[in-house]
C-alpha cells in the first residue's frame, strides 16, 4: 500500500509550525517557523518552513484551531472581525501562499484544544490517559480535561470531560504578569517563573482579584506600582500553581485514568510541574506542549492512530557523526563548546543537538558562560546527566523518575559543587538521558570516562535575540559573534 502524508499546521497567534506524519504513524518532521525566519516566535509559516515539507507529497493538510470559531470570540470580545481569516482556505492561502496552488485532496480543521490533547496523548505510551490542557485561549477555551483511549480498531477517541472557558485564563494569567514585570508575554513566561524564586509571595491575594475582575482587558500599568518585580513574579507563580493543582484534582476525580498527558503552554511552567505526582501516578508532557506542538497534534488527529513517538530531535537534520571526542577535548581544554549536530530539537528546549555545552563544575563557569548568552544574573543554567547517575545528584520529585525533556525541577543534593546549574531556591531544571544511542548520551558517557563528572551544563545555541541555529550557517554566524567554537 503507498503510504501518504499528512502536514499539520499551527499558525496566526505565535510561533507557527509545521509537523508531517507519515500514514504509517512516522514523525517524519517537525520544525517551528522562526527557526527558518529568524524570528522569534514567528507567528507565520515561513517558505524556508514549507521547503524542508516539499520533500514529502503530502495529501492532507490538517490546522490546529477553527478558524471561523476564533474569529466568533474576537468579535465577542469587542477585538473585531479579520475578515481575510475566516475560512479554512483564506487562513491557508495567507500562510502559505504559492504553494497551495496545488492544494492536497483532503483539509481538515480541529478544534485547538482538541490539537493539544492529541498532541500529547498520541505521543504518549499510554492506551488510556487523562488529558488536561491549559494554555492562554483556544477558540473559547483556556482549560480542558480529556478522556482519551484507542477503540478495539486502534482509533483514537477523545471525551471531552470538563472545560472553562474565556476570559477565565491561567494562561492569559501568566502572560499578563509577564508583561507587568516588564517582560515579553507569550514568549518570556519562564523568565517570570524563574524570578519567582528571588520575591516574596506578597501579593497573591491581589493577583487572585486580578484574575476573577478584568484581566481580559490587562493590567493596568498602575496596578501594585510599589511592589517589586520578584515580589509579584512570586504571587504570581503561588497562585498558578494552585490553580493548576486544583485543576489536576478535578481530572482526577473523573476516575478516567491515573496516566496524565498534560498540554498547553502552562505545561512548560517546571516549577509547577515538580508536584503532578501527587494527583497522578505516570506523567506525559510532549516536549513540544504549546501550539507549536498542536501541528504535531492536528496531523495526528487527522491520522487518528498512536504514533511512533521516539525523541523530539524531529526538525533540521545538519549531517555527520555527532562529534563526541571533539567536544570532549574542546570541553577539557576550553570548558564551553557548541554543538549543531543531527536533527533540531521540536519543542522550546535545546536537548543536546542544538546546544552551548559547558562543563559545570567550579563557581566561574555560569559568569563565563553568561558572557555569550547575556541572560539575567538571576537564571540558573541546566544540567545534563546519565539518567543512572540522576538520583545521585538530585533528589528527583515523586512522578519524575525520569526527565528527559526538562520538564520539571529537582532539588540538587549538592548546590555548593554545582552553583551555575542550581538555582537561588536550590532547584535545578534537569535533562535526564537515558542508554538511547543518541549523540548527547554517547557525549555524556565519554565526558563521564574523561572526568567522572556524569552532567554538563546545556543551554540553547542561539545569538542573543534570534532564536535557536537552526542550520549550519546559523552555527558559524554564532561561532564569528562569540568566538565559540560550534562542533558538527
Ligand atoms: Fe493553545
């Protein structure tokens, strides 16, 4: 039988992507736009996107949301009408332009949270899993929880169990705080959650009366003008969490399943993340949560089976063996090294293909490595480490025997040794890597024979406000402006 493909698609809010599943159930690609525009959070698909697609003669076209429903809640909103976005076809006209003139047979539109739980649950090895999304807004929700199992055919089949709906947001929440403590909404949430740790939880009540009033309409620039940024980032990240625990107590109570597949950009809050084992026993979160990852989700909807999930280095592919004695030397000698090696990460985290390694030992070593990414002072950096070695060095919360995406925090058992991967709170957002061949565990194994240290430290490879090298153009652009030497 000639298999065909199917491309999933998410774009017009932020971070636009591109996902093509092979009717087999292969993830054969998966890459976000900005890596190809060079912008960050680029909100279209690019034509450099849609080039790395041409290789695959694709027959259905799946997008993430529907775009008529979106276009019914701006306008119940009081944000007006795009009349040019209403339609399947104008949507997909304006992102992708040229190329649709030879539009595939099938197109097929989702509903957005909908796109996140198949997202997740499709990835995940669980035959039956509770699914909870929380992001910023789908079409009407911000909050849903799924029943999700495969029929006796292998079909997925989705319940939807409960749902809040507009302008009642954790997501749009967090977002709002995000742009009070003067930083990017929709972008730099996790530098919010990572200031959290430096305030004092001051003001949730405030921020409990800010969700419950008029927070659809922002925050007023006014709004606390005497608290400290740390303080409210504090408040903020108290009262996310717990509204995020209640939520996970409500999709337990269903009685649906103690496996949780969490979607939705909250689901890359790692704080939070450390206590999901108390409401569940197995924990899935696809690396790739917020709606860049409901590409992946749309096209799995359309082929309507379990994937073959293996990793999520899944979008550019820089050819060659990953260069495991070269870092290894260049980190001996130097301390910090690049790698653009193999297939780019899908999802917001570098893992290992995209990276700024270093070795984390000593008290210098964050400041030098803070000299080529000018991050703030107050942000840890993360460890890498032998899955094997992990319990040794942190004390891994209940649900988390395994992190293999950076998903949530532990507590570093030995923060003095460690400083640049631990933070002010003690905790250390970990990368655990199993035995899986893959070039950051043939890397860590060497590093380990070399030095006994099992971790590095591991960083996203990106020139400062451009997001992560995609290509090997972008590598040697990074290795001219910092004097880094990037290995491929
Ligand atoms: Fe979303």
């Amino acid at each position: 039988m000639k298999l065909g493909y199917i491309l999933g698609l998410s774009a017009g809010f932020h971070d636009a992507a591109a996902t093509v599943i092979r009717t087999d159930g292969e993830i054969v690609f998966a890459g976000h736009s900005e890596r190809y525009s060079k912008k960050k959070n680029d909100a279209n698909i690019c034509l450099n996107l849609m080039q790395e697609v041409c290789n695959y003669e694709i027959d259905t076209i799946a997008y993430y949301e529907r775009p008529w429903l979106k276009q019914l809640r701006n306008l119940r909103s009081g944000q007006g009408i795009d009349w040019n976005n209403i339609t399947i076809r104008q949507v997909l006209r304006n992102q992708l332009g040229s190329w649709l003139q030879h539009p595939p047979q099938q197109i097929k539109t989702y509903n957005h949270h909908l796109s996140h739980a198949a997202a997740g649950f499709q990835t995940s090895p669980y035959d039956r899993a509770t699914c909870v999304v929380i992001d910023a807004i789908g079409e009407f929700d911000t909050i849903s929880i799924w029943g999700a199992e495969y029929d006796t055919q292998g079909k997925a089949v989705y319940k939807k169990l409960w749902s809040q709906t507009y302008p009642h947001s954790i997501g749009l929440f967090y977002s709002a705080i995000t742009q009070r403590v003067g930083l990017h909404p929709l972008d730099e949430e996790y530098i919010t959650m990572g200031m959290a740790a430096w305030g004092k939880p001051r003001y949730v009540a405030e921020c409990r009366a800010l969700l419950e009033d008029n927070l659809h309409i922002g925050i007023d620039p006014k709004w606390l003008p005497d608290a400290v940024n740390e303080d409210i980032a504090a408040s903020a990240q108290i009262l996310t969490e717990e509204l995020i625990y209640s939520v996970m107590r409500r999709a337990r109570k269903f009685g649906w399943s103690s496996n949780l597949v969490y979607m939705g950009g909250v689901a890359l809050n790692c704080l939070a993340n450390r206590n999901l084992g108390e409401y569940f026993e197995n924990i899935w979160i696809m690396p790739c949560p917020g709606d860049a990852g409901s590409s992946l989700g749309a096209a799995a909807l359309a082929y309507g089976r379990q994937l073959h999930w293996k990793d999520a280095f899944l979008g550019h592919a820089i050819p060659g063996t990953y260069p495991v004695d070269a870092l290894v030397d260049h980190l001996l000698s130097n301390a910090i090294a690049g790698v653009a090696s193999g297939r780019a990460e899908f999802g917001p985290r570098a893992l290992g293909n995209r990276s700024l390694l270093a070795d984390p030992r000593g008290i210098h070593i964050k400041d030098q490595v803070n000299e080529i990414k000018r991050r703030q002072k107050f942000r840890p950096f993360a460890p890498v480490i032998l899955a094997e070695q992990a319990d040794e060095f942190f004390s891994m919360p209940r649900g988390w025997s395994s992190s293999p995406y950076m998903q949530s925090v532990a507590v570093c058992r030995s923060p003095d040794l460690y400083p640049a991967v631990c933070h002010v709170d003690g905790s250390s957002r970990v990368q655990t890597v199993a035995a899986d061949g893959s070039g950051i565990r043939r890397l860590l194994e060497a590093w380990y024979d070399r030095t006994g240290c099992p971790m590095l430290l591991n960083t996203s490879l990106n020139i400062r406000g451009e997001p992560m090298v995609n290509d090997r153009a972008d590598a040697d652009r990074f290795e001219q402006q910092y004097n880094v030497k990037v290995f491929s």
